[in-house]
C-alpha cells in the first residue's frame, strides 16, 4: 500500500463535490490547483472559484497560477511532494506538470469515454438525445479527454432530465469512481484500456450564443432536447417577435405537443395561460422563460403581464 499524497486540480461545482468526497474518505489533499480569480457580473467584483470557496473554508493549501509553465509555480508545485494528481473539470496541462508525480495525473471527464470529449460532455449528452452518459477516470496525455481508461460508470437519462439535474446525479457517480481509482491506485492494482477511434464519437463543443439558439425548423424532439440540454445553464434562446417588437427570450422548460396542424414553423399560439410554439411536427409547449431585464418566470406569470398578436413569431 502506497500512502497518497494528492494535489487537486479543478475550478466549478462538480469539481468541488469530488473534492469533498477525497476528503471525507480520508484521503491526504497536500495541494488545491484553481483558477485565478476574475471579475464577473455587471459591477465586475472579483468572483472566487467554487474550488476556492470550498479550499478556504477546509483550509486546503490553495495555488492559483495564470501560467502553468511558470518556473516559481513549478517550484512551488513540486515542493509539495504530491506522488498523485486528480483533475476535475480544470484546464489542459502542460506535459511538465501531468508528469510530475510519481503515479501519474489522472482526470475525471463526465462521460462514457471516447465519446464527448471536450468542453460540455453532460449538455451535449441531452441535446444529442443519448438515453444513458456516465463518467471515466483516465490518465491525462497530452491531447485533451485522449488517455488511457482506468475506470467508467454509467447512468440512465430520464426522458425529461434537464442538465442541471444530470450535473448533480453525475457528481455522486464521479465521486464514486474517483474513490474507486485511488483504491486501485493505492494498491499498485490498476489496469488501464486505450482508447479507440472510430468514425462516429461524438464531441462536446464548447457552448457559444451560435449553438444555444433554438432553431425552430428542426423537430419537436431534437428542439425540447436542446432545451433541457441547456436549463439552468447556459439556457436555449431565441427571438421573440410580434408587430414592432422584439425580444430576445431564454426558454428553460418545455413539453412536446404532438399534433397535427397547419401553422408555419415558429408561429407563436397563446392563450391566459399556455403558450406553444409551432414545428413541423406538433408545438413545444413553452413552460418556463425569461424575458430581458426580468426574472425567470412561468409561462403563466410571463401572460398576466404580456399577450401576443396572432402575428408573433419566434425566430
């Protein structure tokens, strides 16, 4: 048995709850890597990573460095005579620091390996529809989500999950798994498998306006699935327009409506308290949005205030 002596590497929540679990297993943390702190929101005050909270408050020994490859940094990274690194939703690694202890670096990616490698493995897992995702402990190489497999769990996507859900669920199979990978680790017992290549992996793109918006030529399914892909963040949108308006929406829950009809794809139907939205193959029914400078609302707290014209589209 090898005493771990581990440095973490990682920035937002999921990271911190695979933290939390190291630790209450009773592992040795000799180390805490996150991001520096930035400004964030309209007064631009400087927002401390989850990691950083939760490093503070156990007070963990925190490193914050803008450059990976800084000498003082690599000095004072290997002073902490970590033998195991773990990262957890952090940044690419320079070969100087994945190699420095003894046993390796190893990563937590919050998919079925090979697939949905890349920047937001657990929204493009629902927008593509994958009924089942899990996580995959690897070894870090110098490609990104490309290393050698230590461990994998899976897990079932209910029909309607939404990402935040799926987040937390993924969290507690991460946490598992990592516990599972130091086990083997402190042991001198893994096996790892390389990953293949084949025509078909799916990718997880990093999330941009372009790929957020809802296009509403496409079917009931694949829009509801974008929809739920991206509720809480970072939210599906679209334009609402009607007459001389036009606003620019967040659509966070909806329902598919498979009916036929007659009306052009985006049309807008809306009643005191429903408010759906025409595609080619039945209407998404729009149950909670927000609207610029509001908070998010339901449909029906959104059509107190508002009603639409038999001209209003979304585009």
């Amino acid at each position: 048995m090898e005493k771990l002596r581990i440095v973490f590497m990682g920035t937002p929540d999921f990271a911190v709850g695979i933290l939390d679990s190291i630790l209450k297993n009773n592992y040795e943390v000799v180390g805490v890597i996150t991001a520096a702190d930035k400004p964030a929101g309209r007064g631009q005050k400087i927002k401390y990573s989850a990691v950083k909270e939760y490093a503070l408050a156990n007070n963990l020994n925190l490193l914050q460095p803008t450059n990976l490859k800084d000498e003082s940094f690599l000095a004072e990274l290997k002073s902490l005579n970590a033998n195991l690194q773990v990262v957890v939703a952090f940044r690419m690694l320079p070969k100087v620091v994945w190699e420095m202890p003894k046993l390796g670096t190893f990563n937590l990616h919050a998919s079925l390996l090979p697939n949905y490698r890349g920047a937001a493995p657990i929204n493009w897992a629902i927008i593509n529809g994958e009924t089942k995702t899990g996580v995959t402990t690897f070894f870090i190489d110098d490609k990104i989500d490309t290393g050698a497999m230590i461990l994998s769990a899976e897990t079932a996507i209910e029909p309607n999950e939404n990402v935040g859900q799926l987040h937390d669920r993924l969290i507690h199979l991460g946490s598992e798994t990592v516990i599972k990978t130091l086990a083997l680790l402190e042991k001198g017992q893994v096996q790892t498998t390389i990953q293949t290549d084949t025509d078909d992996i799916k990718t997880a793109y990093k999330l941009n306006k372009e790929n957020c918006k809802i296009d509403w030529n496409k079917s009931a399914t694949e829009i509801h699935n974008l929809i739920r892909g991206l509720n809480p963040y970072p939210a599906s949108w679209c334009f609402f327009t009607d007459k001389n308006q036009e606003w620019n929406v967040k659509i966070y829950e909806s329902k598919i409506s498979t009916e036929s009809h007659t009306h052009e794809a985006g049309t807008i139907i809306s009643s005191k308290k429903e408010l759906k939205i025409a595609v080619k193959d039945g209407f998404i029914q729009v149950l909670s949005l927000q609207f610029p400078g509001k908070k998010k609302m339901t449909t029906g707290e959104l059509l107190n205030g508002i009603s639409f014209s038999e001209e209003a589209k979304a585009v």
